[in-house]
C-alpha cells in the first residue's frame, strides 16, 4: 500500500472536506479505541491505504492528508470492544460510509460479510464475523466543493396556506411520454418543463419529495427480487440516492430546484431521521453500528443488545445524543444552504421528540430547530406519530409546524362513504380541526389536510376498492392498513358498468372539493387529479413498476381539470385558507358571524341528530381579521350527501349581490359560466356545491 502521512487537522467541521490542496477528515465516535482511514482506488475495487486517524478532540477522532485529490474514494475502520450485550459492536473488519459524504460509489450488496456477526452460528448477533465488507458496500466520496457551493436562497416563503403535492422523484415521472425519454424518472426530470406546466395547471405552490438521501433495498426484498421504492431506509443523510440522478447528476439535482423555483414552487424534502438502514441487532454493519452503535442508537434498558423499535423499523436513532442531534442539524443545514431546500417533511416525528422520560414538545431537537438561524426559516411538517408508548401526537407538535393530519384523512372518506356520526366529525376538519390545533397560539393551517398520500390507498382507489390487495408484495396480503374507510360502489375493482363508474367518480370528486373547500392546508397526492390507481395496493412501498408509478396514459382529464378550478377557487377567495380559526364569533366591522352552519332550510343545525347527513356552511373572514378580504369575501358550501336531490334556502346576500353556484361536483363547469341564484336553489344528490356573493351588476 502506498504509504500516506497525516498532520492533525481539526475536529472543528465533521467529514471529508477539500481545500485546494489537502482534506481533513474528522468522524465522531465516542467510544473506540482507533479509527482507520482506507483510501480506495478509484473504481473501488481496492484497498490502497489503511491509515490511522492521528488526532482525538473530544469524541471527535480527525486528520488531514495533502495532495490529495477530489473524488478521492475512502471509508473507515474502527476499533474498540466487540459486546454487543453492552451495547458496542466495532468490528474493524466492517467498512463504514462516512456519515458526513456528501457522494457515494458503488452498490449495496446483499452479501453476509456487511453482518458484523457470524450469520451461521448459533450465538447469532453475539459471535464475531472477520470477513471484510468492502467488496460489498459503497465507498464515500471526497467531493468537489465546488458541487456544492451555495445556491440562491430558497423561497422560503413558509406561507402555510398553499398547495402541497406530494410525489415520488422517480415515479412521478418514469411513464409521463411528455417528459423527454433520457431524463424520465430522475430528479432532471421532475423540474422538466412538462412537470412545471403541469404544477402550474394545477396551482401547485410546493412540492414535497418521497425521500431522496440515500438509501439500501432491505435484505428481504432483494431475496424477493424487490426494491424499497419508497425510500424510507436511510443510510446517508448528506447524499443524494444516485438511483434517481440524471445525466447532469449531482447538478440536475440542484437544476430541477432552480426550475421549480423559478416557477415560484418550494421545495420539501421528505426526511428519516427516525432510524436507520441497519435494522435491528441481526442487520448489517454498514456506518453507524460500527461508528459507535451505543451513541447512534437507543438501546433496551438492561438489554443493550437490543434496540429500542418505535419506528416498527428495527432500530431508533438517539437524537437526544448531541452529535447525534448535531449530525441531523448538519444535515439540515446542508440542504437548506447548499441544495436550496426550502422545508422538510419528519416521517414519524413523534420519535424525533423522545427524551428518557417520553415524548417531549420542548426536547432538545425540537428546540435546536427553533433557535437555529437557518433552519428556523424553513418550513416544517411533522408526520405526528410512531408506535412506541404515547406515539400519537396529532396536535402535540411545537407551533412551529404543521402536522399530517389522518383524522382529516379518515373523517373525509367516512362520510362520503355514508358512515354514521361522520358529519359531526366532518364539521370540525371543515374548520382546521380546531379541537386538536387551536391551543398555544396555533394557527388553523397547522393542520395539513389530505386525501390520500403515498401510504395506503390512493383517492381513485378508495373507489374501487374495499379491502387491500397487497399480492405483489409477496407478503400474502397480510401488510398495509386494514383501515381504509373505501368503498367499491358494489364491485371490486375495475369495471365497465357506467352507473358504477359514475358513482366513483362523483365521489372522488367530492372529497376533492371537500379538500380544497376545508380550512387548513391542503395537500394533494401526485396522480389524485387524474385518478390514478395501485391496482389496489395500499402499500407500494416495494413496487418499482408500474404498480406505484403515476399512469399518465390513463390520466382522467376532465378530472384534472375540474381539480384545477378548484384549486383556482381557492385562491380566489381568501375566506377560504385563513390562518385564523373560525367559531361563529361576530366581526366588529359588520357585526355578522365568520361562520355559520344551518340546515337545508336555513336553520341551525342539530349536531346531536344521529341521522345528520347534510351540511351548510357560510364562511366570511375571521372575526380577527374582518377587513382581511376585499369586498365582503363570503362562500356558501352545500355538501348534500343523500341520494335524491335537495332544495336549500341559501342566505340573505348582501345589499346588491346575489349567490353564484361556482363549483358544483356534479358536473364539471365550463369556464367562465356561473348562474345567479334566488332564495332558494336545488343542489343534485351526492354533492358538493360552492356559491360565491357578486353583484348584480358585476360580471361573473
């Protein structure tokens, strides 16, 4: 091997960092005893140095090697005690990606030397495997810096109200024949200008990405000849997954955020932070279990050879720890600086928020997020759960974020499906869920309102579905909600009967207007405004085909158009994405409620009448806001869930203006065509009508 001398460097910034003419390395482990540098050639495939790192500040081991040149590939080996019932798993015949590299080479391989354990002996995690990994594990990369210097500032605009379209970087685009064939199911092919004008159509104000750190197939999947799809088993919090880059690789990363921004569209990363790609005590040993497994991990109390599983993924990641909670920051950090991201999803955020005593709203990583000056500018979504003790937080979340909220999810679907009690229920995500967000100063967009997202059914499917069918996932059926509040309109699946097509699609275009019709902020998932189908599957998650990508040759136009005038509504009247909750208080300027539910006769509502089906709504700006609207901004919504037509009393309209029908479900409007309405109007069966107020004289 050619011999290489290191100087000390600095603990100061970790990772592998070039300066024109050398790098520093600097990697945290608290508890080994000698990290190794392993320098690679440059296909990988050799080990041409093994130095050892010859400084230690703290819990930070580091060195710095002249001349040597960017794309350098490298690892780590580190020792220390092999115990695995104390909690410590070195075993320097592992090599570790540095949890800092920004750029990875190579694959994973599905290969018994990345266990840290001898796979065939009966003492199974407990005994000792010397078989060396490298062969076998992609090898870190020291980066241009160039690559990553600074991008305009994102938008930032952290504007809570707006359109967020959930979507798979890959997925979204593989099958779009409107996207050139050599970029399609990359990140240069979702800033395409056939995606942007696609966005554009539909009012899209942010998108938010399925994860793109990187990440590893799960070993059971390869052994199924399936993928993770999905994404949600990171490895690299700092790498982009070299799977969806594009010709332009790392820069067609940092192209499809300009273009989304130069279209006025934020950028939102899905993140992992909650666990690892190592699983539990019989995964691999492939950077952090080898780093220093008792610092990245939470263990079993007494039982340190086994992991704390909140996540339901094997393992959790210690964010309590400090260089921990720093590494997430650091991350972060990068994104936001380096990338122009511009806010992050938290899958399963309860588990970010976990001290020793439980869930914590005011724990260390929530308040290191809010003091910080660059992170404190993003927005942030919280998935607000995960199912260790106390794990569902819905509303528990620092005012700070936005929360999913599954309850909206659920209430929807049940009453369209014509659940009893649901439009009580209803009643209440109409209005932001004010029972679960309207405490500690929060605003009514906290609550994140969907449909559908990328797990569990998609909208089409809630149709055409009652029950789940998982087959492709080779796990007898038995994965995936059992929960999922559908209904097939008397058949399951596809069909050709018209009047069963009619029903599904009257219904899907129902729950789309409740959405956007809803106080809250609204989120969309990618192919719900064409109908796009899983076959059924509520959890693609392993589905690389075209169970789980977008279908866009079976788009339903007329749908998508009809979520694109929504979504245009929306926008048009303020009343409807308010910040401020709604409770029927008066406004000071006119002294008329900003909300106000009635029956169809244009009576107060009975909220305790068990057989309440139909809902009036009349929303004017808050109270607190009255002049927050010009004009008077007033929409009377109708949901008429009952199979025969209805006749509604509609409100006594301002002095000179009468109502407008502006959105009716049960046809699809064409441009520019309202009708004024008298006292009284019929609204069809199964459906949500909107009316707007203009004046008599004005042009509607």
């Amino acid at each position: 091997m050619t011999p290489y001398v290191l100087s000390g460097g600095t603990a100061n910034t970790l990772g592998a960092h070039h300066d024109g003419e050398g790098v520093n390395f600097a990697v945290f482990s608290e508890n080994a005893t000698r990290v190794e540098l392993c320098l690679f050639s440059a296909d990988g495939s050799t080990e041409q140095a093994r130095i050892a790192l010859p400084e230690r500040t703290g819990p930070v081991w580091h060195g710095y090697l002249s001349d040597l040149p960017v794309g350098t590939l490298y690892g780590y080996r580190v020792h220390g005690s092999y115990a695995p019932e104390l909690g410590h798993r070195f075993n320097p015949n592992k090599l570790l990606l540095d949890p800092y590299t920004r750029e990875l080479k190579g694959e994973w391989g599905n290969h018994p030397a990345t266990l840290g354990y001898d796979d065939s002996s009966s003492a199974q995690d407990l005994s000792f495997d010397a078989r060396d990994s490298a062969p076998y594990v992609p090898k870190s990369v020291v980066s241009d810096p160039s690559l990553f210097a600074g991008m305009a500032a994102g938008l930032h605009k952290k504007s809570s109200k707006d359109l967020i379209y959930e979507a798979h970087p890959k997925g979204a685009t593989m099958i779009n024949y409107k996207v050139p064939e050599a970029v399609r199911g990359t990140y240069e092919a979702f800033g395409s200008d056939a995606m942007l004008e696609h966005f554009k159509t539909l009012g899209v104000q942010a998108v938010e990405l399925l994860p793109v750190h990187s990440f590893v197939d799960d070993k059971f999947l390869v052994e199924r000849g399936l993928t993770n799809y999905w994404g949600y088993n990171s490895i690299g919090f700092f790498a982009l997954e070299p799977r969806y880059l594009g010709p332009d690789g790392l820069k067609g990363f940092r192209q499809m955020v300009d273009s989304l921004h130069a279209d006025g569209i934020e950028v939102i990363l899905d993140v992992v932070f909650n666990h690892t790609a190592e699983g539990d005590q019989r995964g691999p040993t492939l950077s952090f279990r080898g780093l220093d497994n008792a610092s990245y991990y939470r263990l079993t109390a007494g039982q340190a050879r086994y992991y704390v599983n909140d996540t339901g993924c094997g393992n959790t990641l210690k964010v309590s720890h400090p260089y921990v909670l720093r590494m997430v920051l650091d991350s972060l950090r990068f994104w936001v600086e380096n990338m122009g991201i511009d806010g992050f999803r938290f899958d399963l955020a309860t588990t970010l928020g976990r001290e020793d005593h439980g869930f914590e709203p005011h724990g260390g990583f929530f308040d290191a997020l809010r003091q910080d000056p660059v992170l404190s500018q993003v927005r942030m979504i919280a998935e607000p759960w995960d199912i260790g003790p106390g794990g569902y937080q819905l509303g528990g979340f620092p005012h700070e974020f936005l929360e999913w909220n599954d309850s909206y999810r659920d209430t929807v679907r049940r009453y369209w499906r014509g659940d009893a009690h649901s439009a009580q229920e209803l009643g209440a995500r109409l209005l932001g869920s004010a029972d679960t967000f309207d405490q500690r100063g929060r605003r009514s967009d906290a609550s994140v309102n969907f449909l559908a997202s990328h797990d569990g059914f998609t909208l089409a499917d809630t149709t055409r579905y009652s029950r789940r069918h998982n087959e492709a996932n080779t796990e007898n059926n038995r994965d995936g909600h059992h929960s999922n509040f559908s209904d097939n309109a008397g058949v399951e699946g596809d069909s050709d009967d018209a009047e069963v097509r009619d029903i599904r699609a009257r219904r899907q275009r129902n729950m789309l207007a409740t959405l956007f019709l809803s106080q809250g902020t609204p989120m969309l998932l990618a192919g719900d405004e064409f109908a796009n189908s899983q076959q059924g599957n509520n959890n693609a998650y392993c589905q690389d085909n075209d169970i789980g990508w977008l279908n866009w040759d079976q788009a339903d136009t007329g749908l998508q158009s009809f979520v694109a005038s929504l979504s245009a509504f929306r926008q048009d009247h303020v009343c409807l994405r308010q910040s401020r909750f709604l409770h029927g208080a008066a406004r000071p300027n006119d002294g008329l409620p900003d909300a106000v539910w009635m029956d169809f006769h244009g009576q107060a509502l009975e909220w305790r009448d068990p057989r309440l089906a139909n809902l009036c709504l009349l929303l004017r700006c808050s109270a607190e806001m009255p002049d927050y609207a010009p004009d008077g901004d007033a929409v009377f919504i109708v949901f008429n869930r009952k199979d025969v037509v209805g006749q509604v009393t509609l409100p006594v309209p301002r002095d000179g203006h009468q109502w407008v029908r502006c959105i009716d479900t049960d046809q699809t409007l064409q441009d520019g065509i309202c009708t004024l309405e008298q006292a009284h109007t019929k609204v069809a069966s199964q459906s949500v009508t909107a009316f707007v107020q203009k004046h008599v004289g004005s042009a509607t």
